[in-house]
C-alpha cells in the first residue's frame, strides 16, 4: 500500500498521467487490494490531485485522469480530509461547463455526486441551505442546456424544498432562490408556467416575511421589477398624490395640525425632477388569480414604492400563510405583523416629519401607542429608521433626508410651507361644513 501511494505522489507530481492509468486500471495490481486499501489509496490520490498547484485543471483533459477520478470517487471512505473530493467535483464542473468542454452532462452528475451534510456543522462535508439551493439549481440548469427535463426537474424539486424548509430561516435568501427559480426556466418547458407562479408568489412571500432593512429593499425590487427606465418628468403631468393617498386617507382634517406633514412632491411647484418609473415584472399580476396569493402583488407593490399597508390588506395576506407563519413571536407580534409594522414605520416617514404616538398606532392599525413607540424605539436603535423620540410630548421626530440636514433653513423653509397648506386645508373643510 505504500509503494502505492507513492507512486501516486510522483505521478501527480510529474504530471505522468499514463502512470496513474496503470496504477487504477482493472489490469494492474489495484485489483488485488483489499476494499479498505483500495478506499484509502483513492482518498490519497484525490488529496494529492486537489493539492497539487500544477495538476489540475489541466490533468482533466487526459481521458486516462478521467477515468482514473470515476473510479477513485467511487471507492472513497467515509471521510476524506478537508473534503478534498467536494473540491474535486467543483473542479470537475467548472472545467466541463467551460467552453472548451461544454460537456453539461457530465457536470451536473458530477455535481450531482457532492456529499453534503445538512445537520452536523462541523462536518467537514457541512454545507449551508443556501449553498445546497446553489448546488440544485446548478445542476438544473446543466440539465436543461441538454434538454433533459427530467432531471432538470428533479434537481427543481430538491431546491424547492430546502427553500421550503427556510433556507437558514432567511427570508431574504429564500426569496431571491426562490426567483431565481421562477425566472430560470422560463423560455423552456422544463418547468409548468404555472409552477414558476407559484415560486413567484413563494419569493414574494418571504420577501414580505423578511425584517425592513435596505437589503429587503432590493429583494423587494428584484422580485417586483422586470425593468426600470430613468426619465426626466415634469410634477404638472405626474399625479403624485396616489404614493400619499394611504396616510391621508387614515388621517382626519382636524389630525393633520397635530402632525406636521413632510412636503409632498404634489405640494411644490415644478421644475423638471429625475424619478424612476418602475415596471414590474409582468407575471407579478398573475398571482392575483391564484388564491393563496391574491393579495401579494398588491402589498409587494407598496411595500417597494414605501406606501403604507393597510389592516385589512395585511389581514388578508396573513390569511394566505401557513401556520408556522403566523406564530405569535415574543412581541407579541406574528412575523407579518412585525414586517409589515416597520415597513409602515418607515413609510409614515416619508410623510411626516413628526407625529404623535397615539396618532402613529392609529394610522398603523394593528397597535397601541405604547407598542408603536416601543417599536419606533427599537428601529431607531438598530438603525432602521432614522428619528428620535420626544417621551415628554409622546411624539416621534422623523430625521429628514441627507440633502434636506445639509440646508435646515431650506428644510424649515419647506416645512412652514407645508403646514400652511395643511392649515388651509383644514379651515375650507370646516367652512365646508358649516
């Protein structure tokens, strides 16, 4: 066993891929070994491959290294150190991938073929949800470059359900794996249209699950926008007031003068501005013909453009979940309920520049004053929403934007000028009234 090794070592290391055939083929003394000499010589030789700076990847174009690794990784033990047949299969599939190879097969069973350990992280085979999704999705998409369907939805199938079991309990992660699933397949028939949907619906889902923050911003874009144009607009031939309808709405005319509204685009004169005009992916509205996702386009939609979601539409989205996704947590708050509560915090935001809390839990909806400020207290702290909380008054004091800190008079200039148009909005209404 040892002269054995050996020659494998100077083999590697001269690069004499003839001498290697010989020391594995069915004719040489390989076949006399003992199936735990033979386990053992095979992880010597993928260590040493793997390890070797001048080996691979160029040893791969030997049809005798080739035939040399099938069998080795057939006969490995248990256990290979640092994993080194892991590293070999990655090896493997980025030189058949290549465009000299273009072999799509062979790389998704050699893939295919990755020990991966779900549970034990100190295995040297652990591999994390998301890196297992990876693997899948990989594997799918070799399949289907060869127009095996099959296959390809089979290795689907395994991704969907460690999306489906949480992916680490990142909702963000699973929404991104799961459209990247609903958008890879789209110009085959590998997969049915209407099982990409339901991925669709599933990223949007988990997007809308996930804690604010600006990573779930762009999750949020990716899942919602199909394209984005940038085009100079003038405010005479926008009409704004649909992104301000949702507060304005929940307020009442005498509410406005106890919380002072940011000026909104619609109360400023206009010289020509730069806003994005977004188009969401087309299939987005689909969903809405699928009960369980009938009101995912919608909140998906005002969760990006930072309008605020209404009781009612987090209700009926909350209806649509499953029940591990409405566990109470130790807020007191269900996961929804949490996610859609900062997200309306930070939408009130772009509204008012202050607000008291008794108001603030009114216009939420699914809290009191108390629990809106806790909550406010708790984003301010994490740095997911930019403020600060006056208890004295029991208000909420909303930083304004970058631009608007860097010129305070402006900012005040602005703010004066938007109370006043509130205030003569309320005086026509209770003329109105009388």
């Amino acid at each position: 066993m040892e002269s054995h090794a050996q020659s494998v070592t100077a083999a590697i290391e001269s690069s004499d891929y003839g001498r290697l055939y010989s020391i594995f083929s069915p004719s040489s003394q390989w076949q006399t070994l003992g199936q735990g000499e033979q386990r053992a010589l095979s992880a010597h030789f993928v260590k040493c491959a793997v390890a070797s700076p001048t080996f691979l990847p160029d040893a791969l174009r030997s049809s005798e290294v080739m035939n040399v690794i099938s069998t080795t990784l057939s006969r490995l033990p248990p256990t290979v150190d640092g994993a080194a047949d892991s590293a070999l299969r990655h090896v493997i599939f980025d030189h058949m991938v290549s465009d000299e190879v273009g072999d799509y097969v062979a790389a998704a069973r050699y893939l295919s073929g990755l020990r991966m350990e779900e549970d034990d992280v100190d295995s040297p085979y652990y591999v994390s949800p998301i890196d297992r999704v990876d693997v899948y999705v990989k594997v799918a998409e070799c399949y289907l470059e060869e127009d095996m369907t099959v296959e390809a939805e089979g290795a689907v199938n395994k991704a969907g359900t460690i999306i489906e079991e949480g992916v680490d309990g990142s909702h963000l992660q699973a929404a991104a794996k799961y459209h990247d699933l609903s958008t890879a397949y789209l110009q085959t028939d590998a997969v049915d249209v209407d099982d990409l949907l339901i991925m669709l619906g599933r990223a949007v889902t988990c997007a809308i699950l996930s804690p604010n923050s600006a990573q779930r911003q762009r999750v949020l874009g990716l899942v919602s926008i199909y394209y984005i144009i940038v085009q100079h607009i003038r405010y005479r031939t926008i009409d704004f007031r649909p992104f301000h309808a949702a507060a304005e709405t929940s307020q009442s005319s005498v509410g406005m003068l106890f919380a002072q509204r940011s000026p909104s685009l619609s109360d400023r004169p206009g010289p020509i501005i730069q806003k994005t005009q977004v188009y969401k992916d087309e299939r987005l509205s689909q969903l809405d013909a699928i009960p369980e996702f009938q009101s995912h386009s919608s909140v998906l939609t005002k969760m990006y453009l930072n309008r605020i979601v209404q009781k009612r539409e987090l209700e009926q989205f909350e209806s649509s979940l499953a029940g591990h996704q409405r566990a109470v947590m130790a807020d007191g708050l269900t996961i929804v309920e949490r996610g859609v509560l900062e997200h309306n915090m930070v939408a009130v935001g772009q509204l008012y520049s202050s607000i008291y809390f008794s108001q603030l839990g009114e216009l939420l909806g699914v809290v009191d004053a108390v629990k809106a400020e806790k909550v406010a207290a708790k984003m301010i702290g994490d740095g997911s929403l930019s403020g600060s909380i006056d208890e004295v008054e029991g208000m909420l004091h909303f930083a304004p934007p970058r631009e608007k800190r860097e010129s305070p008079l402006l900012h005040w200039d602005e703010t004066i000028t938007s109370f006043c148009v509130q205030l003569n909005k309320v005086t026509d209404a209770v003329r109105s009234s009388c």
